[in-house]
C-alpha cells in the first residue's frame, strides 16, 4: 500500500505553522526539533509515499520554498519519494500556446503569487 502524505499551503503561513503542521501530517516523534534539518532527519525515517501539496499558491515563499527544495531534495536521493504540488490555478499546459507569459494567471500561473511573508 502507499502511503500518501498531505500538504495544505494554507497551513504554511508562518515558520510556526508549518512545523505543527509537518508534525501533524507526518506523525513525526515528539523529539521533532521544528527546523528542516530535523524534518530531514524524521522523513527519512518515514515509509516514502506521495507527498501532495495543495493551495500551494498560500503558502508563504520564506517557508514553503525551502521545504520544497527539501522535498526534491529527498525525491532525488530517494526514487520511491514522490511530490506533487497544486496551486488551484490553471497548469503551464492550460496557458495560451503553452506560454505562460501570456496566461491570465502569469507569471508562472501563479506560483510566483505566492503570499509575501507579512512584516511582523
């Protein structure tokens, strides 16, 4: 059986959040340091799966870009790790011609408008 692991940007919205939130969908032990040093050190001890993330389009890019260098980090060294990320915008391939310069929800159909982390 695989093992599917999901994501919501929405819950990606501070450095706190997300590491509840890791800890949460991944059932990571309690000694988890809230750090992705610590994450890597847990998921790799984890059975690999499907990582889905959705309303990746919320999440803030200081925490969300760094986890997912992480996760391609881990499909990388490990094949029987996969990631898949949904926006809820409309894929490259949806885009006028393929071109995403000319798509209605450019750049890059909408990754790139990804919330701004808030001044604290």
């Amino acid at each position: 059986m695989i093992r599917i692991y999901v994501l919501d940007g929405k819950m990606m919205d501070s450095r706190e959040n997300l590491h509840a939130h890791l800890y949460m969908q991944f059932g990571l032990p309690p000694y988890y340091g809230n750090n992705l040093d610590a994450f890597w050190d847990c998921i790799n001890e984890k059975e690999p799966g499907y990582i889905m993330i959705q309303n990746a389009e919320y999440a803030s890019k200081r925490c969300f870009l760094p986890l997912l260098g992480l996760l391609f980090d881990l499909a990388e060294h490990n094949p029987k790790w996969h990631i898949s990320v949904e926006t809820g915008k409309p894929d490259c391939e949806s885009c006028p011609g393929g071109n995403c310069e000319e798509c209605p929800s450019s750049p890059v159909c909408g990754l790139s408008d990804m919330n701004e982390e808030q001044p604290e």
